[in-house]
C-alpha cells in the first residue's frame, strides 16, 4: 500500500513538470499564474486517487474545463489526469460512482472540442475520446474483479490451510490418544503384577511393544502422507475394514468389547471409511480409560442410505470430573462427522453407562 501510495505521488509530480513545460512552451493563449495553477490541479489530485479516487476525478475535470473556458487554449497534456482518475474510479469505486466520473469526464471533452477546436469539426475526435474513455472504465472494472479474485483465492487458500490443520490435529489426536491409553493402562498392569504373574506381565509388555509399533507406523504414515514428495504406494489410511483388529486389540487389553456387523459390507469413500473408523476407536478409547471395567459394545449397520456405528458401554466407573479428554474428542468427532454430512449423539445413557451414536450418509452402489 506504502509503495503503490508512493508511485501515485511520483506520477503527479512528474506529470505536473512535464504538464508546466508544456504549458510554457505553449503558444495559444495568454499563459499566466491562474494557468499554471489549473494545470497543476489537472494532475497533482492524482497523488489521492486510491483514497479519494472520485473526488479528484471531479476536481481534475473541473480544473480542465475551467482552463479551456478562460480562454488558456487547448489543454497542454490532452487530460491525461481525467483519464487516470477516470480508471482509478472504475477500479476502486462501485458502478454508480464509474457512471458519475465518466459523465464528469465526458462533459470536459465536450466542453474542449467545442470551445477550442469546433462544434462540427471536433465531433470525429470527441468521439475516439469517447470510446477511450469508456475503454478506460472496462478496463479498470476489469481490474478490479480480478482483484477481487486474487483475494477470495487467497481467503480460500487460507481457510484450507487452517482445516488441513483442525484434520492433522484430529488425526494426531485420535492417533495418539487411542495407542497411549493401550500403552498407559497395560504398562501399569505389568508393573503390578510383575512378581505376582510373571506370564501377565510379560503379555502385557508384549501389547505395549506392539501398540507402540503401531502408533509409530500410523504416524510415520500421516507424516509420509503430509510430505510433498512422498512416495507413491503408500498404506491407505485405516478404515472400517480394520475395526475387527482394533477389536482384537483391545480385547487383548482386558477391554470385553462385543462387535456385531449387518447389512452387506462394501467399499466406502476412503474419508467417510476413515471417519467412521475413528469415531470407533476414539470412543472405544474412552471406554478403556474412563469407564472402568466395562463391558462395550460396538453394533455397525451398512444401511441402503446410511451408516450407523454405536459404541455403548455400561458404565461401571463414574464420568471424571476434571477430565478435558473425552469432551474434547467428542467435539472433535463430531467435527469430522459434519465434514461428511453426518450426525454424532454422545452421552449418558438412561440405563447406565455412555454411548456413541454416528450416522453417516452412504448411499449404496450397485
């Protein structure tokens, strides 16, 4: 803005110099003080085009016909500062104010042509100087839409970045929050019975070595994903073909997880798979760390039209009062069923215990 302000200022002064030795050097009319001061006034406005682009149109119009109507004769730099003000209007002002600066401009030529040059002979040329004129307008309107363009790409551009960020932490955080309750809980199980049942700890170190492998391939994967030049064939992100692995993990944990599978499996767009699969392990993964030893259920129905995943538990523990975790993944689940046109319930149930209710549009291909 500073430097476009700058070039407006240049231009007027150099426009003012070469507007004044031509003026000088002019021999129609009489030259005095009142004519170099209206020439001026034809091009110095131009420094305040961008914040009052209206306005100095007017005043260099005035000052160009009021030259030629005092009798100074044709106008020495052919009012080269109406034309520019004429195009910073189009540019940076709304239609009406373009339609008021070309009729303020257009009643200057023909005050010029018909004073200086002639009311019959001067048509001709008053008409090329009208065509320009217009041209000026399509132009400068031209530029402002394509202004206007650049910018809403760039309003574009940024609110993808920001939810390619949102997703990342989603993924990060459904990611993490699922392998390091596994790890925390199993770990702790170890430690405890450590001299008591050597054979439990050692399968309980076994599934913190193998969920920490895990975790570490899932984000090893999201960081190959994120890298411009990754590779090609890469490990499609995780889906609801591996909800019975997931399963069997937490099983393995002491988690007692019942899994019950209707209508008839099939392929799902890779983002909706990927939502569904989440939700899944985000609440089985508050199940775990909250609800104590419970028993979960997990019912998936491919429906004709919809998906419907329920995760329920029967409570055993009471909710954590303190606790950010859950709140905060359930706000981001149903962030991510949104994006896909779906709906997520999260809550107590009336009998006991907490549920997870997701229905996600899936419409069934033959």
């Amino acid at each position: 803005m500073i430097r476009s302000v700058r070039a407006d200022v240049a231009l007027a002064a150099v426009l003012a110099v070469v507007t004044a030795a031509a003026l000088t050097t002019s021999s129609s009319g009489s030259v005095d003080w009142q004519a170099h001061l209206l020439a001026a006034l034809s091009v110095t406005p131009i420094a305040l085009r961008q914040r009052a682009p209206l306005t100095t149109t007017l005043v260099m119009c005035a000052a160009l016909m009021t030259f030629v109507l005092l009798g100074y004769g044709d106008f020495p730099n052919s009012g080269v500062g109406a034309v520019v003000g004429l195009f910073s209007v189009a540019q940076l002002r709304p239609w009406p104010s373009t339609a008021l600066a070309l009729g303020a401009v257009l009643l200057a030529l023909v005050t010029v042509y018909s004073t200086v040059i002639g009311t019959f002979s001067g048509w001709p040329a008053l008409a090329a100087a009208a065509v320009q004129c217009v041209t000026m307008c399509l132009l400068g309107e031209s530029t402002k839409r394509w202004s206007q363009r650049v910018e809403r790409l760039a309003e574009q551009a940024a609110t993808a970045v920001a939810d390619e960020r949102i997703r990342i932490a989603h993924e990060l955080h459904d990611i993490m929050a699922h392998h390091m309750s596994v790890i925390s809980l199993q770990s702790g199980l170890a430690e405890h019975v450590l001299t008591s049942d050597q054979d439990m700890a050692r399968k309980a170190m076994a599934t913190v070595g193998g969920t920490s492998r895990e975790a570490l391939a899932e984000m090893r994967r999201l960081l190959t994903v994120l890298r411009p030049d990754g590779p090609d064939g890469l490990r499609p992100q995780p889906g609801l073909s591996e909800l019975d692995g997931l399963v069997t993990r937490l099983r393995e944990t002491g988690l007692r997880v019942d899994l019950s599978v209707t209508g008839r499996r099939r392929t799902l767009p890779p983002g909706l798979d990927l939502c569904a699969y989440r939700v899944a392990q985000e609440s089985l993964t508050n199940v775990l760390k909250h609800a104590g030893p419970a028993k979960a259920g997990v019912t998936l129905d491919y429906g004709e039209q919809v998906l419907t995943l329920e995760v329920v538990d029967d409570g055993l523990a009471p909710p954590p009062r303190h606790s950010t975790t859950t709140p905060r993944g359930i706000a981001g689940m149903r962030e991510r069923t949104a994006l896909y046109g779906g709906t997520l319930d999260a809550g107590p149930r009336p009998e006991g215990g907490f549920g997870v209710l997701l229905r996600l549009p899936c419409e069934a291909t033959p």
